[in-house]
C-alpha cells in the first residue's frame, strides 16, 4: 500500500501530467469566479475531452478542475456576495460582512487555508479507508451492487428538491433513457426508431451536457451582463486568516471530518456539508452574537467542510459505484467511458489510478490556493466579462463534445432536445440530479439485476446485505415523508405553545 | 398548482405509458426495466398530480379571502417569472437550434465561425470588432487547430464550399 501510494504520487512528475493538471487548474479556477458555471457544468463540457487520454490522465485533468472550483468561488461569495459555486453559498452570511468591515483579505485568508485543511482532512481519511473498505468490497457481488445502485438512486431521488416524489419520477425517467438502445441480454432493439445511431444507445455525454450545460448558457444569454461592475480594491490581510484557521484547527478538523461523513451520503455533498459545518460552527460556538454580522468561525467551518466532502464523494463513488452528487454522477460517466468499474478493482487491480486521484486532490488544492493568492486581482477581473462573449464559443464547445464522442450528428440533435428538457426542468423545479443518475447508473443496473438473477435466481433478494440495503432503500423514501410529518407536529406544537 | 408543472407532469405521465405499452411486444428480460421504469414514472407523476390538484383545490378558498395587495404583488412576480422562463426556453431553442444548423450546412468550423461572429453582433446590438475577433478566434480553433492539428475530424457540412473545403 505504502509502495503504491508514493509510486502513484511519483506517476503525477511527468509532463503529460503536469499539463493535464495545470490545464484542469487554470479551467477550475475560471469557471469556479463565474457564477452561471458550476464544477457539474464544467464536468460534462470537458468529458468528451479526455476520451483520448489514459484513465489516470483524464481523472488528473477532471479532478483538478473539480477541486479548484470551490477555492475559486470563494473569491466571489467573500468579495461580491455572489457565490461563484453553490458550494461557497454558505460563505457569503460571514465572509460578506467582513469583506465590507474592510476585511476581506482575512476572510479569504481563512476560506483559502480552510479549504486547503479540509481537503487535506478528506484525502487522509479516504486514504485511510482504503485498506479497511477492500475486504468489505469483496463481500459483495452482482445482487448487491444492484441493490446499492437502486439505495443511490432512491436517496438521491428522495432528497432532491422539496418534492421528493419529482426525484423519484425524474429517476425513473432517467432510467427509462437509459433503456434506449440493445437490450444487453438478448439484443431487441428498444425505442431505437429506426435509427441505427440509437441502437447504441443515448451518449451519456449528450445528456449531460443537454442537461446541465445548456440552460446555464440560455441563462448567461438572457442575463448578458457580468457579475462584477464595480474593480476590486486592494486587498490585505490573508495571513491573519490563515493564522485564524491555526487558532481554530480544532473547529477546522471537526468540520474537515464532518464534510468527508456528508460526502460519503448519496443525494447531499458540498451544499449540505457546507451548511451543516456553518450550523455546528454556531453551534459549539461559546459567543453566537457575531455569526451573520463577520465572525471568521462562519468562513472556516463551511470552507473546511466543502472541500472535506471531495475525499467522502470519492469514497462512496470508488467503493460502492454510489455518486453523491451530480457532479460525481458525471464522473462515473467518466469511469465508464474507460472501462473502469467502481468496486474491489478499484482498490486492487486499479488502486494507482484511486491513489492519483486523493492525490490530484491535494496537489491541486494547494496549487489553487496558492495561485488563487498570488493572482488574486486578475482572477476577479474575470468577473467582468461579459456574459455575451461567452454564449456562442460556449454553445460550441458543447456541440463540439457531444459529436466528438460517437462523431454522430444525431448526438448533437439529442443535446439540443435534452437542452430543452434541462431548461423547463429547471425553471419548474423539476430536480436533473437523479435523471442523470437513472441515465448512468440504469445499464448498471439492467446488467447486474441479469447477472444476478442467472447466478442465484431470486435468492439474490435473499442474501442478507441486500435485505439490509432493501431496508435502507425504504428508510431513504419515508425518510423525507417522516421529516414533513415531524417538521408539522413541531410546527402545530409551537402554534398551540404561543396561544397558550 | 403551476400550469408548466401540470404539463410536465402530463407530458411524463403520457411518455411513460407509450414506452410501457411500446414494451409489452417484447420478450419479458428486455422488457423488464422499460417496463419498471415506466410503471414507477406513470404512478410517481399521477401520485403527485393528484396531491397537488387536491391541495389546490383547497387552497383556493382561504386565497379568495386574502388581500388584493398581496394578490397584485405575488401576479407582478408570477408575470414576471413567466416572462424570464419564455425568454430562457427561446434563449434555449431558438440560438443551439440556429447554431446547429450553421454547422449542419456549412461544418463546424465555418459554420461555428460564423455562428459565434452573429451571436455577438445581435448581442453587442451592431458592434463589429468583437463578432469579428470572436469569428476569427473560432475559425483558427476550429478549422486549424481542432480539424488539422489535432485531426478531430468534425462534422464538414452537408455543402461543398468548394475551395473554401480545406477549413472545414
């Protein structure tokens, strides 16, 4: 183990891969300023990109990207009040406060040296998991990997949006997508139409960027404006907060260690982890009066966590095949895409191309938070590019991806129709998280289900690990239904508590 | 209930018993999941278009008694919701589909240069250095760098463009 993580540490010294990383840095930090451009947008448009690469090179390039988005938003949401991320949102309630108390520099002092912690706290953990996670991994065959796609599915569906029943329906639309195409056991075609590039069926790739990518762009073309009007002042004082997070590394640790726990749960990642860090933050706090009006507790907390929730996002995905969020859903798409399959290969036969990436992990935290210090003031200057300049190339860009995965014209139709979807999706609520997971985790199911049914029949619902996941797939639908019950008796509680 | 929402979820409701019925002709293992897919899809969308048209139809009568401010006020922001959204759902129509279907006739680097250089003029409302620049920047990506130094082999167009043929 230990052979194989310096080897894997070593195997990032090349220059093949030291281009792949600086240039995933360089994309993660500009899309992570611009709000509109979240890591799942950027995921799906450079997807296609790496079909060229080798595995370990394509998850270098992807997760670089990915680990620097959250550093960079917390420029905006400190500077600005305007979160470049959705996972930085929780920065604004302290960060903006003390940015305009004149001490914005502190505040991002803190969020930069947190967010190092935190990932650093995730890595470790993640590697520390490896070891104890492999035997148990070997404990599982078809019936259980089937039965843990169905829990994923089911949580992420459960706890999307205020309408758990919309993620549900979403999942099993996104399932009933996936279905396009040959049956992988007896070879019918299925709502192919004739059409002998569907026989194939839909690109992942296709959907995903239809999905997430094009009503972004809709958005930044009717919005047209940039987000940033005003220039930035100068700005002072970063060592005082990285000095604050040494003070606070007790805080810095627990939240560190409570985002890689949210991370690891399917359906909640970086949003929730960071709330749930701000909410314990308060919490253990002696002295509550400063939080919301420029407390620095209020930026390590959900910086520590935020960045923590990568290595538990990893976990789940490499381990179990379980995407917590959207963003790991598309990398999964990605594991796919070069025939790696999430399980005890991962840790074994594949165990340098997980160990590269809790390394890309690290390396790139440090280098984001580094170069996030040193070219602070040209990196908010791009929060002053106009809206207008990036919709075609991006529009492009997109198309250009999805017809270089098949070079089929019919996946850049499929794009534009699944744009459609994604934009009405969106606008009414609808959650795209769980679609997308039926889309990529449906074949997986279909394959393992006919595995497992040809091995052991139906006692495959009979092995005791897969009881226990059945149970947790309930507990995961009446586990929101429970919430409402319990928030509306609460709710009425205090209602008749006042009246008295 | 919102009337996007009720056709959505009507919309769904109908895709989900097609494929349903679409799957009743094959042999049972490659129905299986079509099937289980459209059965959840049809009952979890029925399920919560029943819940809200119930819980609309009881929210109706206490609304009436509300005031006419908050009424003029939340049809201000409705309005105004709707008008965004029409604008996004054109945004995301009209400009991929004008986008695709430069790149269908004319390629992807030509098609694209030309897509990007219009995008900007309507945007910048008759401004010609930006469209000019950004055209140019996508034709040297596209046509030279995508297409021939990195033989991506895009997708040329269905027009010949004769000895302009090279670029794409």
């Amino acid at each position: 183990m230990l052979d194989a993580i310096v080897s894997s540490f070593l195997g990032l010294f090349t220059w093949t891969a030291i281009i792949y990383l600086l240039g995933g840095i360089a994309i993660g930090l500009v899309v992570g300023i611009l709000p509109g451009l979240g890591a799942t947008v950027a995921m799906a448009l450079m997807l296609p990109f790496t079909f060229s690469m080798s595995p370990a090179e394509s998850f270098i390039f992807l997760l670089g990207m990915y680990s620097v988005t959250t550093v960079a938003g917390d420029i905006t949401s400190i500077l600005f009040g305007v979160p470049g991320e959705p996972t930085t949102t929780a920065l604004v309630v302290d960060g903006l406060p003390m940015a305009k108390a004149g001490e914005g520099g502190r505040a991002l002092g803190a969020a930069f040296s947190a967010s190092l912690a935190g990932a650093v706290i995730g890595a470790i953990i993640l590697f520390a998991a490896i070891p104890v996670l492999l035997p148990l991994t070997r404990m599982l065959g078809t019936p259980e990997y089937f039965m843990l796609a169905v829990v994923g599915l089911l949580f992420v569906g459960s706890v999307s949006g205020k309408a758990p029943i919309k993620g549900i329906a979403m999942a099993a639309l996104g399932i009933l997508l996936a279905t396009v195409g040959q049956d992988p056991q007896l070879a019918q075609p299925r709502y192919t139409f004739g059409l002998p590039t569907l026989i194939d069926g839909l690109s992942i790739v296709s959907v995903t960027v239809g999905l997430y990518a094009l009503p972004e762009i809709a958005e930044l073309a009717v919005t047209k404006s940039a987000i940033a009007r005003a220039g930035l002042s100068k700005v002072g004082g970063l060592l005082r907060g990285v000095r604050d997070t040494l003070e606070h590394w007790w805080l810095v640790l627990r939240t560190g260690i409570l985002g890689t726990i949210v991370g690891i749960i399917p359906g909640l990642g970086g949003v929730v982890a960071q709330w749930v860090a701000y909410g314990y933050s308060v919490q253990v706090s002696k002295d509550k009066e400063k939080f919301g009006k420029g407390d620095v507790r209020g930026v390590l907390g959900p910086s520590s966590a935020s960045n923590s929730k990568e290595g538990g996002n990893l976990l789940a995905l490499v381990t179990f095949g379980l995407p917590s969020t959207a963003t790991m859903a598309i990398l999964l798409g990605a594991f796919l895409i070069h025939g790696l399959v999430p399980g005890p290969e991962m840790l074994s036969t594949h165990l340098d191309v997980t160990l590269t990436m809790v390394w890309v992990i690290i390396i790139s935290h440090i280098l984001g938070v580094l170069i996030c210090t040193v070219l602070l003031k040209p990196i908010v200057s791009l929060t002053r590019v106009r809206g207008t300049l990036l919709v075609a190339p991006l529009l492009l860009l997109v198309f250009i991806g999805s017809y270089s995965e098949r070079n089929s014209f019919t996946d850049v139709i499929v794009t534009v129709v699944f744009g459609l979807v994604g934009v009405i999706m969106a606008k009414l609520d609808w959650p795209r998280p769980p679609l997308i997971l039926g889309v990529i985790l449906g074949p997986l199911m279909e394959r393992n289900l006919g595995l497992g049914w040809q091995a052991y029949g139906v006692d495959m619902f009979a092995r005791p690990i897969v009881i226990a996941l059945m149970v947790l797939g309930i507990g995961a639908v009446l586990m929101p239904l429970a919430r409402k019950r319990l928030t509306r008796v609460a709710v009425a509680h205090g209602d008749s508590g006042e009246t008295e | 209930m919102r009337k996007g929402d009720l056709s959505f979820a009507i919309g769904a409701i109908l895709l989900a018993a097609g494929c349903g019925w679409t799957a009743t002709s094959w042999p049972f293992r490659s129905a299986l999941f079509p099937m289980f897919a459209s059965i959840s899809l049809f009952v979890s969308c029925s399920v919560y278009l029943a819940l809200n048209l119930f819980r609309t139809a009881h929210a109706r009568e206490p609304a009436d008694v509300g005031t006419s401010r908050v009424s003029s006020a939340a049809t201000h922001e409705v309005a105004d919701g709707e008008h965004r959204m029409r604008e996004e759902l054109i945004a995301a129509v009209v400009l991929p589909l004008a986008v695709m279907l430069l790149i269908w006739l004319l390629g992807f680097a030509i098609g694209g240069a030309i897509g990007v250089a219009l995008y900007m003029w309507l945007a910048d409302r008759g401004s010609w250095w930006s469209p000019i620049v950004g055209g140019g920047v996508t034709l040297v990506i596209v046509g030279y760098l995508l297409n021939h130094v990195m033989e991506a082999s895009l997708f040329p167009g269905v027009i010949e463009l004769g000895s302009f043929g090279w670029i794409s």
